[in-house]
C-alpha cells in the first residue's frame, strides 16, 4: 500500500472526535462581534511600555502645536511683517528674518518631534507583539488536545500572522495617527477660536454633519472586518490543509474538486474583503471633499465678511476680518477638517485590528486544559528486598508515585466506594498488589492498569466506550483490535488523559489517574504513534526530545536498542545530519524507527504503539518490529493494530466493536473460540 492510500484508507479512533466533536460551543463558533474589552486589553499590552507612551504622547502634542502655531503666524506674518513693507522705497527686512527664522525652529521641533515618536513607536509596537505572541504561545501549550482536535491548524496559524499583523498596522499607525490627529483638530479648534468664534461655531456644526456622515460609512464596515479576518483564517487553514495532503490529491485526480472548494472559501473571504474595504476606502475621499466645500464655503463667506465690514472677535477680542486673518482660518478649518478623515480612514484599519485581536484573545481566553491531581513521579532507590523503596533525586531506573502528606493511599478506594462493589473490589486488590511504602506515600510504578466501567464519549451526544472493565498486568502485552471507530486510540488517549473519562474510574498502579499530575503520568508513558512526527533539527536532537536531558550516549544506545542505528550512520553526516519538512528524505520506516528510539531514550515503564507499523511495507516491518520487541522487554505495552500478524504474541488481546468488549483473551484461546478474532484472523471478516 503506498503512503497516499494508506493515508486514506487506514484511519484512526481519532475521527470519531473530528466527526462528532466539532460543534459551535466549543469556541471555535462564528463570531462577527468584537468582543466588549477588546481596546481595554491591547492598551494593557501596550502601557507595558509607559515611559515609551509618554514621550510619544508628548511628541505627538508638541508636533500638533507646531502645526498650528504656524497656521496662526500666517496672519502675523502676513498683516505685520509682509503688508508693511508693500510699497515702501527702503524696507527694513530684518524683523521679517526674525519671523522667518521663529518659524524654521518652530517647523524643526515639529519635524523632531515627528521622528522621535516614530522611532519610539517601533519598539512599543514589536516589543507588544512579542508579548501577545508570548502569551498566546503560553496559553496553547497549556490547552487541551481537543482544541487542537476541533479547531484547523491553518486557522490558528492565522492568529500568529495575519491578526497579529493587523494588530501591528494599529499600533504602530493607526492609535498614533488617531491620537495625533485628534490634537491637531483640537489645537486648530483652539486656534479657531482664538481668531474668531463665530467662525468656529460654524465649524464645529459642520463637522457634525461631518460626523453623522463618517460614522454611517464606519458601521458597514466594521462588521465586514470581522468576518474578513474569519474568511481569511478558513483560507489559510485550508490551504495549509491541502499542501499536507498534496500526494493523496494527486493519487486520486481530486485538484478539479480541491480547486473548487478553495475557489468556494476564496469568493467569500473576497466578497467579505470587498465589503470591508468599499467602505474603508469610500471614508477618507467622502470627508475630503467635504473638507474642500468648508473651504469653499469658508472662502466665499470670509471674502464676503471682509469685503462687508463685518464685525468680528476671538479669544484676543474684537477685531476686522482681515486678509491675514481670513488666510489663516481656511488653514486652520482645513487643519480641524482633514484630522477627521484621518481618524475615520484609521477607524477602518482599528476595526480590522480589533477583528484580530478578538481572535487572539478568544483563544487566550478558552478553558486551559485541567489538573487537580496532586500524585507526582520521583526517582526511588529500591532495596534488596524489592519492596523498600528511598526517595532521591538523581535517576535510578526506578520510579514511584507520590501521594501528598496526609493520603496514605485510600483516596483512590473511597472514590471507588461511590461507584460500585464491584469498583471497590477492583481497587482493593490492585491496592493490595501494589508495593507501597510503609506510610502509604510511596508506590513503585509497576505498570498495572485497570479500567473499572468506563463509560466515554467525546461529546454528550455521543458516547464512543460502553462500560468499559479490563486490567493489565505490570510486564504484560496488550493488544487491543477492532475496526476503525471501534475505540482502540480512545482507550489509550485515557490512560494518559488527554482526555477524562464521564463514568467509572481508572487505576493506574491502585491510584486513580485523576489524582495523579498530568505530566507526571505522561512522562510515565512512552507513545509511539502512527504518524510520526520530526522537528527541523539533527536527528540526535530528535531522539533527544524523547528525554531532553539524555547524553549522546544515550541516544545513541536507544538507536541501537531500535535497530536505528544502522541507517543513521549511513546519512551524510550521521547522528549529526539535519532534518527539516518533518524528516522528509527519509523512508517512512526510517522516520518511524527514529520515533521508537525518541520513546526508548524516554525509558519509561509503559508504552502504547498506537498503529506503529501500519503505513510501512512487510519487509520494513519486520526491522521496525524487532525494534520495538527489543523497546518493549519488561513493559507494560499497549499495542493498537490493524495486522493482526504484529499481535500474536500478546499476553492479552481484546476485540473491541462500537465501543464494546467482546472478546478477550491470548491468541490461542480466541483462535480456539472461533468467534470474532477468529474471523477476522482467518479473513472471513474484514476489520474495516
């Protein structure tokens, strides 16, 4: 079977939960809101850097004054620097120099000013980023696996890329440039005021109608925002979905179907984008214009009040409309007017930005994966006596469960109490069986696991194990087989809780597993998965990452242990030679063996081998599975299969269906059963 058709044929426990656990409660819903606090959090990420903001604030104030302090020198510099002198046979140019020379420094503090916040703003901006994406990283590494089971990789990408690079677009532009605009319209309000105050009445109830018209334009387009950004993560997620299934596309002609669906997801991020920006970009010429016809109007009525004698007064008191006075207040309604169009032109690139962050706190705020368990896992010293067990804290090869002070071991029995006779009876005797010290903290990790009527589903709707009741003993092989949906990787993505259980309970060692840490019990577990998964860097490295403080020698032993040894020396430079593209020179036999040697270097006490050779030819099998034979010597193992070959010389084989138990036993005694392991085995009964 080539790699492209076992990618679809030979599919995992784990579509149950693609199929069925994809709903719109679980966050990954559609939103085309900007959730309430939004602006409230970013500026909690950008005031990080007060000292920063401040100077920002201030340059952006200094730069607004300069700007209008320079409109209102036009009158000075007009009606008593330049008119004086028109006309006269030996004019005194020197105080005209002096005005002129107050102005250059005045336009240089404002140039400065200018330059200094934008090179500050640079590091408010990467410095905020860098942190939202710190956080954002923090929180997905304490989320738990179905979140990754139910939301698309490509759209959660997204959330690092294109919405944090609106978010940048915002901080850096458009909160400086709404800021700074919303200055200068007050400075030249002031300005206004200060020259004339009828003439700002007029203005401020022109820019009303400015307002109502800009703020209409701004509500069309924040929804589409929103759903831009949405239209857009469903895009990247598909098109990071077909690149990793590239080779089954092909094998199966599907580019016509493929192209169509994409074509499909594009049209709407491009009538979504479309909507968006006909608003956005429809704003600023709208208020433009709006700004020239105040300009008309400003001039019309200015050269009419002059020409009348109209009587005027401001801050400094009553005065004439003069030319001086009339060419600086259709610089400073231009300077008052133009400050809106900024800010309604920004608002499009705020709500983009806000559509963003909505997203990256939306994943921010998701319920972090939890864990009340209070067992940990420490290093033992092991008497000779086999059952005196010494803490230390350097590794021995034994480990032990530790109970917090004050649990002697019977909180797993007491809960089990609540279930059923039968739930205690079970615990009771893996008690029993367990080495314990003498206090009842300790407990040698032996790899006893029992499942006392489990009952499982990764949605309420649908429930995927029935009254699941079965033990494995420290030591033994455990296969488990079924058709695919028969629940074999759910059972496994119990015992090391990526997920809990709703009914029953399970022991791991007489201790139930939800009173032990997380990490501690999965470190207590070797996985060996399917699909392999390599990281970009050598191939000691990968192996390493089953055991990140392990010595080369080490590795290297667990290569040798896994049979991987052979083929790792004959790369280009060894253990040393670098991976990238998730190991793609390498075969998919080799690429697995590397991965049996990540969880040998791990040396834990248990394992699961969840479909470890399925995707790999009979010749290749027979290397990858004399590696693990070697892996698996004095574990406790929990082998899912689909060649029933590979599990013959298991200590116990369990036949599952829909959820269910119906056979157990060793392969001899289902072979002599005849039932369902028997069909399947002879082939009288397809396992799919």
């Amino acid at each position: 079977m080539s790699d492209a058709t076992a990618a679809v044929t030979a599919m995992s426990d784990d579509e149950t939960l693609n199929d069925d656990a994809r709903n719109p409660q679980d966050g990954s819903e559609r939103r085309n809101k900007i959730a309430p606090g939004t602006i409230r959090r970013i500026f909690s990420y950008i005031f990080q850097y007060k000292v920063h903001v401040v100077v920002v604030v201030v340059c952006i104030i200094l730069g607004a004054i300069a700007q209008a302090a320079s409109a209102l020198f036009l009158q000075k510099l007009i009606d008593s620097y330049i008119l004086p002198l028109v006309g006269k046979a030996n004019p005194n140019w020197e105080p005209l120099v002096k005005i002129l020379v107050l102005m250059g420094v005045l336009y240089f503090v404002g140039t400065f000013a200018t330059w200094l916040y934008s090179f500050l703003i640079v590091t408010v901006e990467q410095g905020t980023l860098k942190k939202i994406r710190d956080d954002l990283f923090a929180k997905q590494q304490r989320l738990p696996i179905s979140f990754f089971d139910t939301h698309e990789h490509g759209d959660i990408m997204s959330r690092y890329t294109n919405d944090t690079d609106t978010l940048r677009q915002a901080i850096s532009q458009s909160f400086p440039q709404m800021f700074n605009s919303a200055i200068n319209a007050l400075v030249a309000l002031i300005s206004i005021m200060s020259l004339s105050i009828p003439y700002a009445v007029f203005v401020l109830i022109y820019s009303v109608f400015v307002i109502v018209v800009i703020r209409a334009i701004v509500t069309r387009s924040g929804r589409f925002f929103m759903k831009q950004q949405e239209h857009l993560g469903d895009v990247n997620a598909f098109v990071e979905e077909s690149v990793n299934g590239q080779k089954v596309v092909k094998v199966f002609n599907h580019e016509p179907a493929i192209q169509k669906t994409f074509d499909d997801k594009n049209e709407q991020l491009f009538h979504a984008s479309a909507n968006a920006n006909i608003y956005g970009n429809v704003t600023m010429p709208v208020v433009v214009n709006l700004g020239y016809l105040l300009y008309v109007i400003s001039a019309i009525l200015g050269g009419v009040a002059a020409l009348s004698g109209w009587g005027n007064f401001g801050f400094g008191g009553a005065s004439a409309f003069t030319l001086g006075t009339i060419i600086s207040l259709l610089t400073l309604s231009r300077s008052f007017v133009n400050p809106l169009g900024q800010v309604s032109q920004q608002l499009n690139m705020v709500m983009m930005a806000l559509a963003g962050a909505s997203r990256i706190f939306e994943q921010m705020d998701m319920e972090p994966e939890t864990d009340n368990g209070t067992v940990t896992l420490v290093n033992v010293e092991l008497g000779a006596d086999g059952k005196t067990m010494t803490e230390v804290d350097h590794p021995t090869g034994y480990w032990a469960w530790k109970r917090e002070p004050g649990d002697d071991g019977h909180r797993s029995m007491e809960y089990a109490k609540t279930l059923s006779e039968k739930a205690y009876k079970i615990a009771k005797e893996s008690r029993e069986e367990a080495i314990t010290s003498p206090d009842g903290r300790l407990t040698l990790l032996r790899g006893d696991v029992r499942f006392t009527d489990v009952v499982f589903g990764y949605t309420p709707k649908k429930v995927v194990l029935h009254d699941i009741t079965w033990f494995a003993k420290p030591g033994q092989k455990m296969a488990l087989v079924g058709a695919t949906g028969a629940g074999k990787t759910t059972i496994t993505n119990l015992i090391n809780r990526f997920y809990d259980i709703q009914e029953g309970m399970i022991l791991y060692d007489g201790i139930n597993v939800r009173n032990i840490r997380k990490p501690d019990l999965r470190k207590s577990l070797g996985i060996v998965l399917q699909d392999v998964n390599l990281f970009t860097g050598t191939v000691m490295d990968n192996i390493r990452y089953g055991k990140l403080d392990a010595t080369d020698e080490e590795c290297i032993a667990a290569a040798k242990l896994t049979n991987a040894d052979g083929f790792i020396r004959m790369l280009p430079n060894g253990y040393q030679t670098v991976l990238s593209g998730d190991g793609s020179g390498l075969s998919q036999g080799q690429r697995q063996l590397i991965s049996i040697a990540r969880a040998a270097v791990a040396n834990t006490p248990a394992m699961i081998l969840d479909e470890a050779t399925s995707s790999i030819d009979t010749r290749t099998e027979e290397v990858v599975q004399a590696g693990m034979d070697n892996l698996m010597k004095g574990r406790t193992v929990f082998v899912i299969a689909h060649r029933l070959s590979t599990v013959r010389n298991s200590d116990v084989i369990m036949v599952l269906d829909h959820g269910r138990i119906i056979e157990r036993g060793s392969h001899d005694e289902l072979i002599a059963k005849k039932g369902e392991y028997y069909q399947l085995y002879t082939g009288s009964l397809e396992l799919e």
